[in-house]
C-alpha cells in the first residue's frame, strides 16, 4: 500500500469490526491535493449507507466526484488478498453478503479452500466458491500427515490390512498420509484436512454484471 498523505480530516465508522468485509473509501480529489479525506464503511451495506457515505467525505459529483479505496479488512482470512484500490464496490457487497450466508463451519472450509490455492484469482472467483464448497471433502480431526495416512489406511475402508498380517504394522502412517496432501493438494485446518474432490466448479457470476440486489453504488451497470 502507498504512503498516504497527511490526514487533516479523516473520518472514522464505528461499524468496523463487526463487519464481514470493510473498505476505507477515500476522497480521490482530496487525496490527489495532499489531504486525506475518507471513512470506513462496513460490507455488506445499503445504497442509503453508501450514499451518506460518499455526502460526508465530500463526494458530491460536482467538484468531486470519484473515491477509491485506501485500506481493507475482512473478518475472513484471505479475502483482502483480492482487494485493491479500485476493486467495484458492488461487487465487494455481493461477495459480503454471500459470505453471511455461510455459516462457521463452512467458512472455515472457504478459508481453507482460499488456502489450498489454484482456485481463486479474483473476486469472482471468491464470489463463486461460495456455491462449490460442496466440490470440498473435510475430514475431520484429522490435524497432520499421521492422522491423515491413518484415517485412508484404517478408517477409509480402502485397504484390508488383516489380509497382511503382522506386515501392517511397518505402515509409516505420516509418510503416507504427506503424499496424500502432495497428491490431493489438500491443506489442514482447525477442524481437520480440506481437499478437492474433483467435482467441477460452477461460475453462475460472470464477473461483469452484479445482481440489482447487491447493488449499493448507482456508477456501476445493473443487470435485471
């Protein structure tokens, strides 16, 4: 993030926080003259929010007329990664309110999947994932390699190991279950290890034209 300029007025929400995503909208016209004019606004909002919004920070379409976002938080790990100073605002609210819609245990799943990589490059994608967490297998309690190589040797029902003998005791259980991890991509989280099944992913968003309903800024195109 670039060095900011000296902030003589800088206005603060008190919503941050609380928030599943919040962005700091600054003033482009003030900023570019050296003055930091800007407020936290939590996601997701309303057109109403936004507008007051945008009224206290001076954007008044006149003399000023365009804010770009100077900072950014989510409560979900990972998702500020794929913000950035021009990110759409519409776009980020869609993305806040599909996030709500999750519940614990499913972002917890979301985060892991952000994690495993190769799965997200934008937040479209981010906005996608929330309908193709079923494509993911989380194996619970299974924390590390060890209890992952168990869990596919004792508990899968793969293997029969009573069909060899005294030999199943010289599985080396972690080595086994680390390439497991290499081979699915997979990654550990608090509540076990996440996986990709191999199921195919769905993009109902295309990226380009954000729901009416999720729709909070009147610059961007709506799609009925």
């Amino acid at each position: 993030m670039q060095t900011l300029p000296h902030a003589s007025s800088c206005l603060e929400s008190t919503e941050v926080g609380s928030s599943t995503i919040s962005v700091f909208i600054t003033n482009l016209g003030k900023y570019n003259a050296g003055e930091l004019v800007g407020e936290w606004l939590a996601l997701p909002t309303t057109s109403e929010h936004v507008t007051q919004c945008l009224e206290r920070i001076g954007i008044d379409g006149i003399q000023y007329e365009e804010f770009f976002l100077t900072d950014y938080e989510s409560s979900v790990s990972g998702i500020s990664d794929y913000i950035s100073e021009y990110s759409n605002l519409n776009e980020l609210n869609y993305l806040a309110s599909r996030l709500e819609e999750l519940s614990s245990n499913d972002i917890e799943i979301y985060e892991a999947v952000i994690d495993i990589g190769g799965h997200v490059q934008s937040v479209a994608d981010l906005i996608n994932l929330v309908d193709n967490l079923d494509c993911f297998q989380c194996l619970l309690n299974v924390s590390d390699e060890y209890d992952l190589g168990f869990y596919w040797i004792e508990e899968s029902g793969c293997y029969h190991l009573k069909e060899l003998g005294n030999l199943a005791n010289y599985f080396d259980y972690e080595k086994y279950g680390r390439d497991i991890a290499l081979e699915q991509g997979g990654t550990f989280c608090s509540s076990g290890y996440v996986y990709h099944t191999g199921e195919s992913f769905n993009e109902d968003y295309d990226g380009k034209c954000v729901p009416e309903e999720y729709c909070v800024y009147p610059a961007s195109v709506f799609c009925i």
